[in-house]
C-alpha cells in the first residue's frame, strides 16, 4: 500500500468489512420484521441442527445473521485463500 491509499482512508478490506456488516445487519432487520407479523404457522428454525430460534421478532433476526453471517463469512474466507494462495506478484 501506498502512501496516497493511506490518505484515501478506505482500503480494500475494511470496504468488505462494512459490506459485510451492512448485509448481516440487513438480514436480522428483516428476520427481526418478519418475525414481528407474527405468522401463525411458523415453526421454530434450526441452524445446523446446532441451535433452534423460535419463531419470534429476536429469534428470526438472530437466525437471519447468524445464517447469512455464517455463509457469507466462509465465502469471504475462500476468497481470501484463493487470492493469497494463487495471486500473480
């Protein structure tokens, strides 16, 4: 990195960074909204078999961001193997 990226302020990762905290902040808000109309039918959610959320307004956000944080996250790290692993010099 250069000393002109430096004065710029954003670099690279800390724009993905805030991508990828605006998207899981996404999916909670609408897990959270979706939750809040209060289905009649809605059945309580399994993440990974591991942890259950209820079907309520925080149990949808939290299924939502732990969802999308979860598979968006381990996309990213692939990414980030990949580029090291095979990037020209």
């Amino acid at each position: 990195m250069t000393d002109g990226d430096d004065a710029a302020g954003f670099g690279g990762h800390r724009v993905i960074i805030t991508l990828y905290v605006i998207v899981v902040a996404i999916a909670g808000t609408m897990g959270g909204v979706i939750g809040s109309i209060g289905l009649r039918d809605a059945e309580p959610v399994t993440f990974l078999g591991l942890v259950t959320f209820q079907p309520t307004s925080f149990g949808l956000a939290m299924f939502g961001m732990t969802t999308v944080g979860t598979m968006l996250g381990v996309i990213l790290l692939l990414v980030v193997y990949v580029s090291r692993r095979y990037a020209d010099e």
